[in-house]
C-alpha cells in the first residue's frame, strides 16, 4: 500500500477497488495497529474497505479489450498475518500468463495449494512474480510441482530484507532456457527491477517480448 495516500493527493481517480474480501475494515484496522500507528497509507487503505462496497459499472473482464483477471485469497480468522490474505492475481491476455501474488508467504502459498481450482489456474503461467519482494519468506518451493514458469521477475531496491538472496533459488525452477530479453538480445531466468528498471512485457499474436530499461 505504499504511497497508497499518493494517488488521492494527486486526484487520481479510481473507480475500482479489488481487495480480499474477507476482512472486514476493523479487522484491517486491528492487525495494522498490532504493528504499531497506522500509516497515512494505511489509513486510505482502510477508508477504501469502507467506501468500494458496490459492483463495478464496468466489470474487469468485460472491459478491457481481452485482458482477464482471476482473483484467490485466504480468508481471516484462518489467517491474521496479512501477508497471507494478500489478494493473488492472475493476469491473461492471449495465451499471456502472469501471476502478482503480492506478498503471500508459506503458510498462505500452501492454503491456496489445497484448492483444485488455484492448482489448475497455476498451469501454464508464464512469469512468476516473486511474493514478497522475493524474500526467502514468500518462497514456496510446492508451487513449482504444478508450473514451470518461463522466469521469475522479482521487484526490488538495492539489497535490503535479504531480498536478492533467492535469486539463485528461482534460477533453479524456471524453464531451462529462460527468456530472451528483446532489448539486449540477453537470455534470463530472474529479472529484478533493481538490476533492470523497468520491464516491460509486450503481447502480439500468441508471443511476448520483454523489453527492460537497462542492460541488466
């Protein structure tokens, strides 16, 4: 939720909240302030619990020109880390499959794997981007039992919460090949956006290409 607050301040509008649906506002507001003062962020993405109650005029799926999400979380009390009721997305556009699990750690990667419906929706994903900002924390080696993604894209700062040390981990369980980088004619396996900046995934008839702001 970071800078979350931002896009308010800057009258940005949104017209569409998707969250887990499980916890109710206060529960947010009760986990959050277990871990001290709430956050300016914090405080909007509890406000927005609230106030984005009703059905979106302009369902996702319908409206965005094919691109399709499907949406899977943990409920609360089951889980009150809120690491593990993060909300894990599926984004497809014309054979293009990319997952956002957001910060999901083991034991929240495990719940999800004890449903047919999130193991079928795991086949064939292309890119993996790593939970939790690629934190040994959100590795969850079981995953890769039903999916062997094309590369792992991790979100990243310079080296901080032992963040790049999973790097060598996700080499191992990525397609052997890896992906070829059309900006630098490079093959990889994990992409970082500290090493990269920017990456850009671009599809067209079935492909994709990666380009990425720097060298890597």
């Amino acid at each position: 939720m970071n800078d979350l607050q931002g896009l308010w301040d800057e009258a940005i509008y949104v017209p569409v909240w998707f969250r887990n649906p499980s916890p109710s506002a206060q529960h947010w507001r009760e986990m959050k302030l277990a871990g001290g003062p709430l956050t300016k962020d914090a405080k909007r993405f509890i406000a927005n619990c609230d106030n984005f109650q009703g059905v979106p005029a302009q369902p996702f799926n319908q409206n965005m020109g094919g691109i399709t999400c499907t949406t899977f979380y943990n409920t609360y009390p089951q889980f009150t880390n809120t690491n593990d009721l993060s909300l894990v997305v599926f984004i497809e556009f014309d054979g293009f499959k990319i997952i956002f699990p957001g910060d999901l750690e083991k034991p929240g990667w495990r719940a999800l794997l004890q449903r047919t419906d999130f193991c079928a929706k795991l086949r064939d994903t292309n890119i993996l981007v790593a939970s939790h900002h690629g934190r040994e924390s959100g590795f969850c080696p079981e995953i890769f039992e039903h999916f062997t993604p094309d590369a792992v894209v991790i979100s990243d700062k310079p080296i901080e919460h032992e963040t790049q040390k999973m790097v060598p981990d996700y080499s191992r369980v990525v397609r052997h090949s890896g992906v070829r980088v059309r900006s630098t004619g490079r093959d990889r396996h994990v992409l970082t956006t500290r090493r990269d900046g920017w990456i850009q995934f671009t599809i067209a008839d079935g492909s994709y290409f990666i380009d990425t702001e720097y060298a890597g």
